[in-house]
C-alpha cells in the first residue's frame, strides 16, 4: 500500500513537468486552430488602409489590430503589424494583398495561436463583381486540400475594415488567410526549402502529377516548379518544402491562383512564352518523366469530382453567374478527359522534356 501511496505521489509531482501527448494543443477547453475549421471568421481589421492603398509599394510595416469573438463568445483584440505584399495585385489593385504580423504571446489560448505571420488575400477593388475573383481563389486553394496534403491551407472571412486615420465608415469585405508555409511543411514532418533552384528529376513523381493536373484543372500558366526566382529561393508562385536542401525528394505547392482561367481576373493573360491566347485555354505542362504517375493522379481528381464541384454550388457568396461559369469551366475538364484518346493528346501528348 505504501508503495502504491509513492507512485501516486510522484506522478503529481511530476505531472507539471512531463511533455503533453499528442495532439493536446487541441485539447479540452482550446478552440480549434486557425486553419482547422473551415467556418467564416468574422474579422475587424484596423490599420491605415487609405495611407497602405496610396503607397502600395512602400515596404513599411504599419500597426493595426485585428479583432474577432470566437465560438464561445470572446471577444480578442491583437495588435498586429501590416504589410502590403504581392507583384501584379499591388499595382492592379486599389486595395492591395496584405501580410499579417502577430505577437505570439497575445494570441496563446486563441484560433491564431502559434502563428508568426499570415498572407491574407483581400478584395482589390471596392465592386462587388470583383470580389468574386478571390472566393473563387479561396475555393482554388480548397481544391487542392481535396486531392493532396501537401497544400496550403486557407481561412475564409468576412473582414470588416476601420481606417485608424480617418473617422470614415467601415467597409465589409470578403478575404481569405494563406496557412504558413513551415506548418503545411511540419504537418508532413518537411521543413522549407530555401534554394535558388531544384532539378525535375528531384521532384516527388506522384506530387508533381498531382500539382500538374491542378494547374490544368484550373487552367493556371502562371507558375514555375523549378526556375530560378531570384538568386536565393526558388520558385515562382511555387514554394518548395522536403527533409533537407540536398534531400530527394523535393515537394512543389502552388500558391497565388488568381491569374487562373477559373478564377478569371480581368488582369490576367497568358504568358507571352507560351502560344496561348486566353486564361481560359487548358494548356498541360507536366513532365514526360513523370508520366507513369499521372494515371493515379488522374484518378484522384474523378473521385473528387463531385466534392470539388460541391465547393462551388455550396459557396454562398458566389453570385449565380459567377458559380455557374466556374461549375461549367471544371466540369470541361472531366468533359474533356473522358473523351477517347483525350488523355494521350491532351496530357501525355504535351509534356515537356
């Protein structure tokens, strides 16, 4: 009995000290992470958007706060630091894509804990008509959560913006929150790949089949797996995660999707390299060396098909015109598929290398 009297007493001892099991961050009493939940925060986002709009190439971090109430009722508020981010949404936009900067010790106990820093999509112009290039951006990104893990993954929200400037009314809009990088890689225990450049023969055959057929899906020429970006980190609109810099194999995510056919924005157009008239026009890219894969990959996408197209009819801030024209887009995609020898003249037909 005495024995058994100092096992129990040393456990409490202990007990403070011993590492959580798995899993516990998401506990009794802790809402679900940030990118867990597929539910619309409703957000307030002050910052000086009037100053951020006019100069939205000045690399300043502004102050701001974010401010939403969780399922429970709470209400959080936490200063954050704003950035204005992004090549050709910067210069098209009136309201230019953003990146959020947190205080990890203010946001423990919350949705956002442990996040450092979070690329947030916001709505370009003030029409209405224009907002819905970014649900369906956002629906992109849901798209591939559907076929792969090695994905990013986003948070919708209905952001109510408070100029810090100016006594002006706020203005509600659709945005959506991209997952950081090193947490899709920890998810898949991989870290982040920072280098100028990858060989195809070091990408993972059944990933890249997987993120080839994406891009034609949604019909997107706006990327790169493995050219060089800039001198240091590779690629474009593509991040790389894997074991290590000079592990095989390497993972390719694609991310900015919003000079897709799918998505249609009235500033996207084809790259000049390649002879393709419209966004609109599939054009396969995939690598002929990784042909022996894309048949499972292929199969993926069918089984998802009607997942995939659910996201649309599902999507309650699409307008009917704009749900109706994405629908059809992705179904002419397994239209096109299924059609005798399509896969062969199509995809195989058109690899490169």
């Amino acid at each position: 009995m005495q024995k058994f009297l100092k096992i129990i007493l040393t456990s409490l001892l202990l007990a403070p000290f011993m590492t959580p099991v798995a899993g516990a961050e998401d506990g009794p009493g802790k809402p679900a992470k940030l990118f867990k939940d597929n539910s619309r925060l409703q957000v307030t986002l002050k910052g000086p958007w009037r100053s951020m709009a006019r100069r939205p190439a000045n690399t300043e971090k502004y102050p701001g706060e974010l401010i939403y109430t969780d399922e429970n009722g709470e209400q959080h508020t936490f200063n954050i630091g704003i950035t204005t981010r992004g090549l050709t949404r910067r210069t098209v936009c009136d309201f230019p894509p953003v990146k959020l900067w947190f205080d990890k010790d203010q946001l423990k106990g919350t949705a956002f804990r442990g996040q450092g820093s979070l690329k947030m999509v916001t709505h370009c112009k003030s029409s209405k008509g224009v907002e819905q290039y970014y649900i369906k951006e956002y629906l992109s990104y849901r798209i591939y959560i559907l076929i792969t893990p090695y994905s990013f993954r986003a948070r919708s929200m209905t952001v109510s913006y408070v100029d810090s400037e100016r006594n002006a009314k706020p203005i509600e809009r659709f945005g959506f929150l991209i997952e950081d990088v090193d947490d899709v890689a920890k998810r898949n225990d991989l870290i982040e790949l920072e280098i100028p450049k990858v060989s195809r023969k070091k990408l993972d055959l059944v990933e890249t089949s997987n993120y080839m057929l994406f891009q034609y899906l949604i019909s997107n020429l706006d990327w790169s797996a493995i050219s060089v970006r800039d001198p240091v980190e590779c690629c474009y609109n593509t991040t790389l995660i894997g074991k290590a810099p000079d592990a095989t194999p390497v993972y390719s995510i694609p991310y900015d999707l919003d000079a897709s056919g799918l998505v249609d924005a009235h500033y996207a157009a084809p790259p000049d390299a390649l002879r393709v008239n419209s966004v609109r026009t599939r054009l396969y890219r995939g690598f002929c060396g990784h042909n022996e894969t894309r048949p499972d990959a292929l199969a993926r996408f069918m089984d998802q098909k009607q997942n995939i197209l659910d996201l649309f009819a599902e999507e309650e801030l699409l307008t009917p015109s704009s749900r109706n024209k994405a629908v059809r887009f992705l179904e002419g995609f397994y239209t096109t598929l299924a059609k005798p020898g399509a896969i062969d003249k199509r995809l195989i037909g058109k690899c490169r290398g």
